[in-house]
C-alpha cells in the first residue's frame, strides 16, 4: 500500500489539478514504534532474543515477546516476588504480540519454546509408564475395597478401620505437558487437574480465541474473570450442579497469544476487557512488519550459540522447579523471591512516578488501568531477570530493578501508541484495496467493467465495486472522470 502511505505521510498527496480538497486517510495510520529494549533482558535472554531475530529474520520485539513468555513459564514454578509491602505475586506474565500472516510468528514460537517441547517429549515415556502403574494400582485397590466391603466376617467398626487403611483410590499421575496452543476457559479449568500446576497457552492464532467462544456474549465476562485470577495467582473455585466443585490450588499461568492487527483492534478496545482488568495485565507488542525486506541470508554461528546458551539455561531452571514433580491437584508451594533495600527504593520511585502520572491531563492518564498494574509488573520481570542471571539468588539486585523498569516503561509507550487502534472498517479495507490496484493500472484509470473482470476479488461484484468506489470519492482518492463508460481516476497520479 505504498500509495496511501505516501499519500498520509504528506508524499505525493497532491489532487487532481483544480481541486482543493485533500485525501482522507482510509485506514488509521499508527505511529512507529520505539526499538524495543532489548539490551535490558539480561544476558542469556537479550542475546537469544536479538539471536532468534537475526535467524528467523523477525523484528526484536517480537522475538522478545516469545523468549519472556518461555522464561515466565518455567520461574513462575520456581518462585514468587514478595513486594516491599509484605505481600507475594506470581512471576506470571501475559503477552500479546499484534502481526501480520507472514510475518514468521509460528517460527519464532517454536525456536523459543523448542527446548519445552524437547522436555515434553522426553518425559512423554515416563507419563506413559506411570499410567501403566497406576492402572495397575488402582485395580488392586478396587479388588482390596471389595474384599472390604463384601467380607461378612467384619463388624462396623472393623469394616470402617479396614476402609481406613486402604486410603484413598491411587491418583491419576499427571500429564507431562507444559504448554497448549489453543485457549478455551473451560477446557483449562476442566483438563487442568491432571496438568502441571504451572502451564502456558502460547499461540500464533490468537484470532482463534479472541474471535471464539471464550470471548463471545456472556463467556467472555467469565473467561476474562477467571484468567485474570490465575495472573493473580488466587485459587479457582466453581461450583456447578453437573460437576459438583471444582477447586484448583496454586496454579500458575503464562499465555503469549500472537493475533493479526486487523482481528485485534475489537479486543484491545473491549470495554468489557477493559473494566474488568484482562487488558490491563497484557504486555502488547506491535511491531512493524519485516515483510519484504527478508532476503535469505545464511545462519550465524554465534546466533546459534546464543540460542543453546538460552536452551542450556531454560532448561536448568526447568529442572530446578516444582512444575514436573506436583501431583494432581496439589498446588505449588513457592519461596519468594525479595528485594534488596537498593532495589526496593527504585521500585517505589517507579510505583510513585506511576501513580502521579495516571492523574488526569497527565502523561499516564490514557493507560491509567495499565499504569495502576505497572510496578507489579515490574516486580515481576525483575525477579525473572534475576532467576536467569543465577537461579540460586532469592534477592532483586539494582541492576534486575533497572533493566525491568526499562523494559516496562517500553510496554507503557506501546499501550499508549496503541490505545486508540480500532478494528479497521472491512467496507474501507475493501476499498483501499482497490485503490492499491487502481494506482498499479496504465494512467491510474480504470473502468468499471474493467474493475468488475480484471479487479481484486473482494470489489468485482457490481455492489462491492460501486461501494468501494463511492467510499473512495467520498475521501477525495479518486475522482469519475467520464459517466459513460465509467471510468475512474486516481487523484494525485500523474
């Protein structure tokens, strides 16, 4: 869409010789972003995240995004943040990533989270063997509570001590599985039992969950509700005439969803989400398309190192955490992670800058919700920074403060930059369209049967055509120029 790029941007926007009226803009331009702070990841996590970049030639935001949701994913079974006011937080974290189909976010995904799906498959073995066990388990069990309760030579008392001793039914044991790539509220709550206590929903369709029954008519107030509370880390309790209780302890829940921008303006600009709080813990990221400019170029030796030093590291703190060993239903128990008294005096600074900028006609006011969750965040990203410079500390040094502060502030800027993007009209989006091809014909002219035979797919129905072009005219893009034939001519084309 060079065109009406150049046309917004004030290049080549000039009319049709006698005409004073400008071209409107179709499609609502969003500023550019600022680089993403990638430097203020730490080591291990920058230098894999500006490595999956290069190699899978994606912006670094992007990238980023992956690596701090795969981090969240295996601290958050290792530790909590305790906050300078006593209480203690989850390390989980929240990510949405806005891009285009094409823009690689499948393969950035799984260079991130290869070294989960190699432990999952490692341990697939051992759920398999496990399950023959307890299959084996739980039939003798069945037998023995059967000779219980069928053996006549008991009294009551004996009967209820044998019952007593035989305990309760072998637990299922749990699945080795980590992470999914589809979202339904329900189908999490319901399968969650004999999942880890932490879990991760990572997907490059987020369009799948923000277009799908979770977030359709009175689900989407629940779905909202109940992800909202695993970022607290509170317990979940439910109580349904069919299912009886549900009561899920200690849980612990990343998710990084990656949605085409076209299919996030409706979700980000919910007020339903907004109200509620969903939106407020997101970390969003989007960044420019690489699209284009992605020449093949040969992979880097030293790219590659800094992927297996992150592969080494994530893996290490994977196995010093709790997530591969809780059984069904047993929440984690955590210790948490402190602050240094350096630490704690930046992370109020931050909380206090926070809060006086949210006041109205301040610089935070158009993100207040975000703004009020911000300091938490940062706890939060500091104490992860701090588990991948040495996964033995319990203490936020100065530096982690710093580098998380950085990185949230990028995140404020982005949610302001993004705060008033909406979903695109899908009339205009048609239109512009057309216009792209209109611009691409001999004079910039074109009839309308021409347009109808020869056009893009979405306008060469009579009505879809004359309503593209009619929304054209109407933003001073094209002008008639002859009424029969009809034929029509970009405005500012030479």
């Amino acid at each position: 869409m060079s065109n009406l790029n150049d046309a917004e941007s004030g290049r080549g926007n000039s009319v049709a010789p006698g005409s004073d009226a400008s071209p409107l803009p179709l499609v609502e331009s969003v500023p550019e972003p600022f680089p993403y702070p990638v430097e203020n990841m730490g080591e291990v996590l920058g230098s894999a995240a500006k490595a999956i970049a290069c190699k899978q030639q994606v912006p670094v935001a992007m990238a980023a995004q992956s690596i701090l949701a795969a981090a969240a994913l295996v601290a958050q079974g290792l530790a909590n943040v305790r906050l300078p006011f006593g209480q203690t937080r989850p390390l989980s974290l929240f990510f949405a990533t806005l891009a285009e189909t094409g823009d690689r976010k499948t393969s950035t995904d799984t260079e991130a989270f290869k070294i989960i799906d190699q432990i999952e498959e490692e341990l697939s073995g051992d759920y398999a063997r496990q399950k023959l066990d307890w299959s084996a388990d739980l039939e003798i069990w069945r037998i023995e509570y059967l000779n219980i309760r069928n053996d006549k030579n008991l009294n009551s008392q004996a009967r209820k001590a044998s019952f007593i001793a035989l305990g309760d039914e072998p637990s299922k044991p749990v699945r080795k599985i980590y992470s999914s790539n589809e979202l339904t509220f329900e189908g999490l709550v319901q399968t969650w039992l004999e999942l880890p206590a932490s879990f991760g929903i990572f997907t490059s369709e987020g369009g799948q969950f923000t277009g799908g029954y979770s977030m359709s008519g009175d689900a989407r107030m629940k779905t909202a509700g109940g992800l909202s509370l695993f970022w607290d880390g509170k317990n979940y309790k439910r109580l349904r005439v069919k299912d009886g209780v549900t009561v899920l302890n200690g849980r612990r829940l990343t998710i990084h969803i990656m949605i085409q921008p076209e299919l996030a303006g409706e979700f980000l600009n919910d007020d339903t989400l907004r109200y509620q709080g969903l939106l407020s813990r997101l970390l969003i990221a989007y960044p420019e398309s690489l699209i284009g400019s992605r020449l093949y170029k040969s992979p880097r030796d030293e790219d590659q190192a800094a992927i297996d030093n992150y592969y080494n590291v994530l893996r290490n703190i994977f196995d010093r955490s709790s997530i591969h060993i809780s059984a069904p239903n047993s929440g984690l128990i955590l210790p948490s992670i402190s602050m240094s008294d350096e630490a704690v005096q930046l992370w109020i600074q931050f909380y206090n800058w926070a809060e006086s900028e949210s006041e109205e006609n301040k610089e935070l006011y158009v993100v207040k919700d975000i703004a009020s969750k911000s300091a938490e965040q940062v706890a939060r990203i500091a104490a992860i920074l701090t588990i991948f410079r040495d996964p033995n500390s319990l203490i936020i040094e100065q530096n982690e403060m710093i580098n998380a502060q950085y990185l949230m502030c990028w995140y404020i800027g982005e949610a302001i930059r993004l705060r008033n993007i909406h979903r695109p009209d899908p009339d205009l989006l048609k239109a512009n369209n057309l216009l792209d091809w209109i611009c691409s014909r001999p004079d910039a002219t074109v009839s309308l049967k021409e347009i109808m035979q020869l056009g893009p797919a979405r306008t060469r129905l009579k009505k879809d055509a004359e309503l593209a072009l009619s929304r054209l005219i109407s933003h001073n893009r094209i002008k008639e120029e002859t009424r029969s034939p009809r034929t029509y001519k970009a405005l500012g084309q030479p």
